[in-house]
C-alpha cells in the first residue's frame, strides 16, 4: 500500500494545502491544513518525501515550503 492511500487530506478540499503565500489570511488556510496533518497517520511519510523530492509548493507533513526549505538548508549546513 502507498502512503497516500492513508491520507487524512484525501477527504479534503486540496486547495486548502495550496495557500498563494505564508502570510496574513494565508495563516490561518495553513493552519487549517495542519490541523489535518497532525492527524494524519502518514504525516511522517508525507514529511519526507516532500523534503526528499524537493516539492517546492503547498503544505506537506504540517510543513509549509519556506518550513521545508529552511529544514533543508541546516540539513545541509548552507543556512545559519
Ligand atoms: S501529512 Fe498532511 S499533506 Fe501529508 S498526506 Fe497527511 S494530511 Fe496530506
């Protein structure tokens, strides 16, 4: 079985991973996506494979992309 098949946002309107930005009325769109992460049972899965792959937009495992992106750089050490 492939992790998606578990997913929580399966039943959810998918526009609601793809905020326009990470500010202002964004927030709370983002929460809202990560209160579905938090009780996913992939979240782990879901985390990974987006940092792995580099997916560059929306909300996945609970992490926005500047999340992703700013993990990726102290994974590396290109950022302080
Ligand atoms: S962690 Fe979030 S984005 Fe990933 S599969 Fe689960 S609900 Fe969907």
């Amino acid at each position: 079985m492939n992790w998606r098949d578990a997913a929580a946002c399966r039943s959810e309107d998918p526009e609601l991973f793809f905020p326009i930005g990470e500010d202002g009325l964004s927030r709370q769109q983002i929460e809202q996506a990560r209160a579905v992460c938090h009780r996913c049972p992939v979240l782990t899965d879901c985390g990974s494979w987006a940092l792995r792959n580099g997916e560059r937009d929306g909300v996945w495992g609970a992490m926005t992309a500047d999340e992703r992106r700013r993990r990726l750089g102290r994974l590396s050490g290109s950022n302080p």
